[in-house]
C-alpha cells in the first residue's frame, strides 16, 4: 500500500535504555506490514550512511519519528542524523534550495520541498505527565500543546514539503508508566493514520 520510513532516534542512557521506543517501533513495524505497508528501520544508535538515508526518504510515503523527549527535544544522535542527512539533502534531493528565487528573494522561505505528497507522524514519549500540557495553571508547557513544543521539528519536515499526520504522545512513561494501554493507544492511532 505504501512505503513508511521509521526513525527510532532513541539514545540510550543509564536511566533509559530504549526500551518503550524500541517497543513502538517493532510494534508500527509489525502493524503496518500486516496491513499492506513496506517497512524500513533507521536506528540511531547504528552507524547510517547519508546518502542512503537520503534514498529512504525519497523512497518513504511516510515517515514516522519516534523519539523519546529529551530536555524538551530530540536526542543529540538525530540532531547529528538532520545535521548530515538533511544537510546533504538540500543538493535537490529532499529540496531545492529554500523557495525563494533572485527574482522574490524576500517571498515562498520554506517552499522549496521536493517530498511533497508525503506524510510524517511524530511518535513522542515522555516523563511529563499528559496533564502537564494544555492546562494553562500547569507551571512549565503554560497551556501549550505536544505540538507546540515541537514546533520546530514540524517546520523541518514541512520545509521538505511533507504534510503532517497526528502526533502520537505516550506520557510519564518513567514515574506512572501505563504500557499496555500506550500500546493499545497506539496500535488505534496507527490504524486511524493509515486507512
């Protein structure tokens, strides 16, 4: 049915071990090849080559990012895969330039995109609690949502020209972790993104 990149940017740490993020990859992986969907892995914590990382994203209908959060981001082993991969890409592979041209060098910042017609999903975890976010008495996130904070991995992905799916969040996965219902929370999440 379709092509699905899946990025597993965990990086492992003393206290984390990847074990939920591994979880949920094996878990999309396994779902979305019973339903029709070629699969790929990515792993962060295995050496990649760019230029065949760039291949899989020209190859991907979609991509899914799963990544647990890490002081309000993504580890620093996939900033250093964006840095190199899309760095690399910006050659006209996954864009031509940023939009703009010399004729309109102020206007179309971020339209340069040559995955258009593709998706990502953003796949999160973490140790905050869900209540946490879109609760303006809640101290930290002041009302703000998952999306909100990822604001600018979603203008990544939209600077390549690709159209955002739902983003799927797992919550106080280290102090109250709910695993079996994440699971099954997710597996209906992919299920909805993927008709």
């Amino acid at each position: 049915m379709s092509n699905v990149l899946i990025i597993n940017a965990h990086q492992k740490y003393p206290f984390s071990e990847g074990k939920l993020n591994q979880t949920l990859v094996d878990k999309a992986s396994k779902w979305l090849g019973e339903n029709g969907h070629q699969v790929r892995v990515v792993t962060m914590s295995d050496s990649f080559d760019v230029e065949q990382e760039i291949a899989n994203h020209q190859w991907a209908d979609t991509i899914i990012l799963q990544s647990p959060v890490n002081w309000m981001g993504v580890p620093w082993l996939f900033k250093k895969y964006m840095d190199e991969v899309y760095t690399a890409g910006m050659a006209g592979q996954l864009c031509a330039g940023d939009g703009r041209t010399s004729a309109e060098p102020i206007a179309n910042y971020g339209t340069g995109g040559t995955l258009t017609g593709k998706n990502y999903m953003l796949s999160l975890t973490f140790n905050a609690p869900a209540q946490a976010f879109e609760d303006p008495a809640e101290y930290l996130f002041e009302g703000k949502s998952v999306d909100d904070l990822f604001f600018p991995m979603h203008m990544n992905f939209r600077f390549f020209g690709m159209q955002a799916l739902t983003t799927f969040a797992s919550f106080d996965v280290m102090k109250n972790p709910q695993i079996e219902q994440d699971l099954a929370r997710f597996e209906a999440h992919l299920a909805a993104q993927f008709k």
